[in-house]
C-alpha cells in the first residue's frame, strides 16, 4: 500500500508543482509565466495564429462551430476566447436575442479581443469578462454551449476547469475543447515536432519579437493530454457522451461532452 507523501499533503495549492512546458514549477509560479506569455504576444497573436497554422487554424473553428447546436434566443460561453474567433460565430448562431461571454484570464487578450469584435461590427450579444477557468463567476447551469479553444492546455489545474466548466453548463448543453494533440497518422509525428521545434520559435523570434514564448508554446502541446486521456477527464469531471474529432491528422482534435 502507498501512503500520500505528507509533504505534499501540507503543500497549498500554489505551491503543488505542474508543467510550465518541459520544467516543472509550481501553479504560482506557471499561472504568472503563462500571463507573461499571453501579455507578451497579444498583438502579434492572429497573425502567428495564421503564418504557422498556414491559415488552417480558420477551418479548425469554422468545424467547432458546426458541432454547437446553438439555436437563436440562446446563451454560450468562449473560455480562453482571446482575440474572438469562436466569440464571432456563436455571436451569429445565438442571434440578437441571444447571449454570448467571451471570458479570458488575459487582460490584453481580452482587450485585444473586444478591439477585434467591436470594429467588426459585433456587439449587443456579446459580453467581456476577465475570468479564470478554474473559477467560473457564473452561476450554474447557465449556458447552452461552452467552447475553450486552445486555452486547456495552458491551464494549471485541468481537472479542476473541467468540473468549473460542467457546473455552469446547462443540463442538456454540451462542451467543446478545440486543442491541439497527438498527431495520429504515420510519421507525422517527426515531421510535426521539427516544425514545431525548428520553425516556430524563428517565426515567433521574427514576427512576434518573442522567441521564448513560441518554444513554450511547441512544448506545452506535448505535456498536454491525448486524445483519449482527455476524453477520460472530461468524463470523469462529468461529461457524458464524450467524443473526439481528429483534425489536421490528429495535431488538432476537437472534444465534445454533453451534461445530462
């Protein structure tokens, strides 16, 4: 039989230690790198989000965006929302007399974000909260469809967000993680990793002026969960009928749960 190690039993939650990428720090200490992170590429970020996806990253959430179920009048959640990609078309879906909050920890993703919507014309349904996933302001069961789009994995405690997020989901609704995973066709893994690895740090170097955060980027996607080992902690925090889409070969894959 083990026995829980005491010192980590008398750790706070701030001091248990999780992946910052490949270094181990403490959930203090990867929640301020991963602000800094975010704060540092804010402005630069669609347009990296298009060089190194080569603009596929569009189709990624044009398919999340079809797996909703959202009808008009309704209400949606984009946690981790950025710069509103996803925000945009659950805007459209909902209609005028729907709702939509694009939330996310970032003060400079969601200023950029609000910036990027409004001159786009997209208001009226559309709210602006700075909120941690781990500890939704919402009440519960309160939105029909929740959407996070590559924001899981930069979350310290993933467990937790997930239960976060299936309380303030209704009862009928589903979840949509967009994020990316495990590359699952023949040798795409090595080709995968040399790009990650060699080219995206010279084009965050290049274009975002921020090398480092672009190799943090290259490493957190490969601590981050499989598919199906992602699938199992949304049916453990809850979620029933989970599923997953492999997309791109499987870089991306796309998550759905429901809440019954």
């Amino acid at each position: 039989m083990q026995f829980p190690d005491p010192s980590n039993a008398a750790m706070s939650d701030n001091e248990q230690k999780t992946h910052f990428g490949f270094q181990e720090v403490t959930a203090a200490e990867k929640a301020r790198r991963v602000g800094g992170v975010f704060s540092s590429v804010a402005d630069r970020y669609d347009l990296m989000n298009d060089l190194m996806s080569f603009g596929i990253h569009r189709l990624w959430k044009r398919f999340t965006l079809s797996q909703t179920g959202l009808k008009p009048g309704q209400s949606a959640l984009d946690v981790a929302g950025g710069t509103g990609d996803l925000t945009r078309g659950l805007a459209q879906q909902v209609g005028g007399n729907g709702c939509v909050i694009l939330a996310d920890i970032n003060a400079a993703m969601l200023e950029n974000g609000r910036c990027k919507l409004v001159d786009a014309g997209v208001a009226g349904n559309v709210e602006y909260v700075q909120a941690d996933a781990e500890k939704l302001p919402f009440t519960g069961n309160h939105f029909h469809c929740i959407t996070i789009g590559f924001g899981l994995r930069n979350v310290t405690r993933k467990e937790t967000a997930l239960a976060s997020l299936y309380r303030v989901l209704k009862p009928g609704g589903r979840l949509l993680v967009l994020e990316f995973s495990k590359p699952a066709l023949p040798g795409l893994q090595r080709i995968y990793d040399m790009y990650s690895f060699k080219v995206l740090p010279r084009l965050g170097k290049w274009v975002a002026k921020d090398e480092a955060s672009y190799r943090y980027l290259a490493e957190s996607i490969r601590v981050h969960p499989d598919q199906g080992t992602l699938r199992q902690m949304m049916q453990a925090a809850g979620f029933e009928r989970c599923s997953y889409f492999n997309l791109s070969g499987g870089i991306v894959a796309l998550h759905r749960g429901y809440k019954f």
